[in-house]
C-alpha cells in the first residue's frame, strides 16, 4: 500500500469523488453549504474525512454525507460513505469500490468454526451474494457494506424480525416458521453446540468483494477461486448490453457453422486438423486455433491450443487467449486422457540447489503444501501452471509481496507484519538453494506431476502414492453422477 502526502491526498480526492458522483448526486445545488468540506479527521493513513451536504430521502430536508477513501488489508481501497439527518435522525452507510470492475468474478468460501470468526471483516459490494449453507440461506446482492460475519446474520435476523408482530396474526404458520429459523440463527450467533461450523460463500462478478484473510491458518478455512463471468453477468455489471451479447451470440452460431462446414470440406480433403505455423505437417509441433467469442466483453478472439507430452506422464494440453479489443488474456494447462480412478499425493524433498530446476505440472484440482516456508496453495488458486519449482514459487512470493503485504504493510500490526517478513525471508532463502524443503501435493484427479531427474529409476528423494477419492470429492468433481 503506498504512502499518501497531503498534496497526493488531494489528486486522489480529486480522482476518487469522479465516481462517487451518483452516490452524492442529491448535493446538486448552486450554494456554496453544499460544497465538499474537510472535517480534520482522518485514518491511520492519513486519508481525510470529507462531509458533503445532501439531501434526506425521508424528510426531504437536508443532512450531512461524510466521505473516506481508505484501504482495507488484505484487499484493496474503498470509498465508506455515511449519511446522517439532523433533522428526523435518519442514519445509512454505505461501502463502494474505489477500483474498477476487476478483469474476473471471485468467490470467498470461509469456515466458520468458533467465536473469532465471526469478528472476520467482510466486503460486500453491491454485485455480491452470500450464502449460509448450513443454514440454507442466501443473502441478495443490494448496497455495498463493510461488515463482519455476525454483522451479516445479525442485519438479516432484525430485517426477519421486523413484522413479525404483524405475521403473528395475518400469517401464523410463516410467523411460526420464520420465528424458528431466527432462533437457530441466534444460535449459531451465540456458538451453542451443533450449531458450527457454518460456511459462508460470497459470490461477486465484479470481483471487488473480499472476506478477511489471516495468515498461518488451516488450508480448508478460507479459500479465494476466480472465474469467468458469463455474458449475462457481464450485461449485469454494464461491461456489454443485452444486444452486443444477442449480436455476438448470432456471430457465434455463424462461425460454428462456419468452422463446421470448413472441417466437412476439410475431411473431404484428408485434413483432420489445422496445423498453425507447422509448415512440414509434424503432428508434435501442431498448433490449433479457435475463435470463439471474448469471455470478458464478447468481441471475436482466438484461443491457440496445443498438446505436449511429458515424459514418463501423460500428454497436457496448453490453451492461451487473448483478445485484441479489451487486452483480456488466460493462459490455462489441462492434462488429457481418461480420469483415473484414484487420486494420487506426492512429495519431493528438494535437498539440492538443482531441484529448483525440476519442472512442475498443478492441476487446477490440484493443492500444495510446503510445511518448511508456512505455505498453502488450495486447489483453483493458481489454475493450471506448468513450469519449474523455482518459477512456482516465485510466482507465489512474487503475488503476495506485491498484492498483500506492499499494498496492506502500513496499516499491519507489528506481530503479523513480522510474520510475513519471515515468510519471505524463508522464500528467499529456498530460491537461494540455501533451505531444504518439502513440496506435497494432492491432485484428486492424478493430473499433476514433478520431474523425475532419475527417470527411469526411482527418485530417492520423492515419493508418491495413490489415494481412494473421498465422496465429497467425487461431488465437488462432477464424478458422482457420471455414468458412462
């Protein structure tokens, strides 16, 4: 996060009130009361608290909006707005995002297993759900808001709760109903026994939604996945409307026609594929081209697709796409070949500065562990990468240095800004070839793999092993339900 001065305090003022515009929209008179005024406060950053004159949807009479643009850890800057009639005593806040849509949709999941977590800060924009799946519940995307886990049940129990009475006598049997799902809530509120682990889910297209994260804890307890959004999230969030994407459907059916066509005339001919910059035919060297619509604004592109094969594994299939018209880009790495029937674990003790040099393969299904450096990549966090140690983990380092701690530092207690300093110390000191570690990794769908360099003996110095998938897993895959 960088150090702001009084005279960068101001540029971002500037830059940041642009948007906020419509939230503040009510202050469009011509009387100088109604200009944006400093209140001398501040955050531990040094932002200022900005007030603005505006208008009171109840009474119609005018009340007071203060404005703070500050940076949450762990995520990135927002705008917290809250209003207040003097008047007829009206209260609201409201939290906005201060960047723009991000390039994908997120998805938070986060176990809720004692009191603590409870107190976890959450971001919700006003694009993002959350779900209670214990409880069967979700709650709308509606105005953005900075909260906490118990902030949310506790806003949805008193929303519940206010006409109550008024069920009590039209509608007995929804009373009785809502009335016993309030109770387990507060339940759950108050940790009585049976009542966790709860697992909250938010889910936000817009990618600016956030759950708070603490380093050093178990793997299961928080998770971040990104996505693709689909085109009607897309029309959702203003990014194309609904006729750039009924227009891009049709060109889409048009080239699948097309491409169709082309391939029927092709094995005609004797083409079974296209070769791409393979000028002698060679089946190795083969690249294919597709063009499909942009996942990101809808507009033509092409994804370049390629099989190599590993050896002493299984071919892999690289896929890279970029569209010329918005810049999105997405490299992805999926194995090919049958799903086997176990999954399979293992583990590499890299005791030689050489071992960095070994290539990599993880699954998105893939989750890695390295107990020496405190590190835990769930599965879908980094997608599918195919590299060596050495690039994988600076491609973590690399990613939380520069999205966590350069951006949060400031704002960090000192026990936890120690921690991560010895967390990269450690990275550093593994690239370096200078801490023996471990790297284990499980792959519930046997897609991942670490070079052998004593191929093809046995690697004394890694072990692996097939594993009985668990029935959550073979849900989660999709494998529970196929039959073929």
């Amino acid at each position: 996060m960088a150090e702001t001065n009084t005279d960068s305090n101001e540029t971002a003022d500037q830059t940041f009130f642009e948007p906020v515009g419509q939230a503040v929209a009510q202050v469009a008179t011509e009387d100088d009361d109604n200009t944006v005024k400093k209140t001398g406060a501040s955050d531990s950053e040094g932002n200022p608290v900005q007030e603005v004159q505006s208008l009171c949807m109840r009474c119609g009479k005018q009340g007071t909006t203060r404005i703070l643009l500050t940076s949450i850890p762990y995520f990135r800057e927002t705008i917290i707005m809250s209003f207040e009639c003097p008047h007829c005593g009206f209260k609201n806040s409201e939290v906005q995002a201060a960047s723009e849509i991000q390039e994908k949709g997120t998805r938070y999941v986060l176990k809720v297993e004692q009191k603590e977590d409870f107190d976890r800060q959450v971001i919700k924009s006003d694009n993002c759900s959350c779900k209670f799946l214990e409880l069967d519940v979700e709650i709308p995307a509606k105005r953005g808001q900075l909260t906490t886990v118990e902030g949310l049940l506790s806003e949805m129990v008193a929303d519940l709760e206010m006409d109550q009475e008024r069920r009590k006598t039209e509608h007995p049997e929804d009373y009785a109903n809502i009335d016993k799902f309030v109770n387990k809530v507060k339940g759950c509120l108050t940790c009585e026994p049976g009542t966790l682990p709860l697992t909250l889910v938010a889910d936000d297209p817009s990618g600016n939604s956030w759950i708070e994260y603490k380093p050093g804890e178990p793997q299961h307890k928080w998770s971040c996945t990104q996505y693709v959004r689909t085109p009607e999230q897309n029309v959702a969030l203003g990014l194309v409307s609904a006729d750039e994407v009924a227009q891009n459907e049709i060109k889409q059916k048009e080239n699948e026609k097309e491409a169709t066509e082309k391939e029927t005339a092709n094995e005609d001919e004797g083409v079974t594929s296209y070769n791409y910059e393979n000028p002698e035919g060679n089946p190795e060297e083969e690249m294919q081209v597709f063009k499909a619509p942009c996942s990101s604004c809808g507009a033509p592109s092409e994804t370049h697709m390629k099989m190599v094969s590993i050896p002493h594994f299984k071919d892999v299939i690289l896929m890279s796409t970029v569209c010329d018209k918005c810049g999105y880009k997405s490299n992805e790495v999926k194995t090919g070949g049958e799903i086997p029937a176990k999954g399979k674990r293992i583990a590499l003790k890299c005791t030689d500065p050489e071992d960095l040099a070994r290539d990599i393969l993880k699954s998105e299904t893939c989750s890695l562990e390295v107990p020496e450096l405190g590190l835990d990549v769930n599965a879908g966090t980094l997608g599918g990468r195919f590299t060596t140690i050495e690039g994988l983990l600076r491609e973590v380092k690399d990613g939380l240095y520069s999205k966590v701690f350069t951006e949060t530092s400031d704002s960090m207690d000192n026990d936890t800004k120690l921690k991560w300093k010895e967390f990269f110390d450690k990275m550093d000191r593994a690239l370096a070839g200078k801490l023996q570690f471990t790297i284990m990794m499980e792959d519930p769908l046997a897609g991942s793999y670490i070079q052998n360099v004593y191929a093809p003996d046995p690697d004394p110095n890694m072990a692996s092993e097939e594993y009985e998938r668990t029935s959550e897993q073979e849900q989660d895959l999709g494998l529970a339900d196929m039959k073929v």
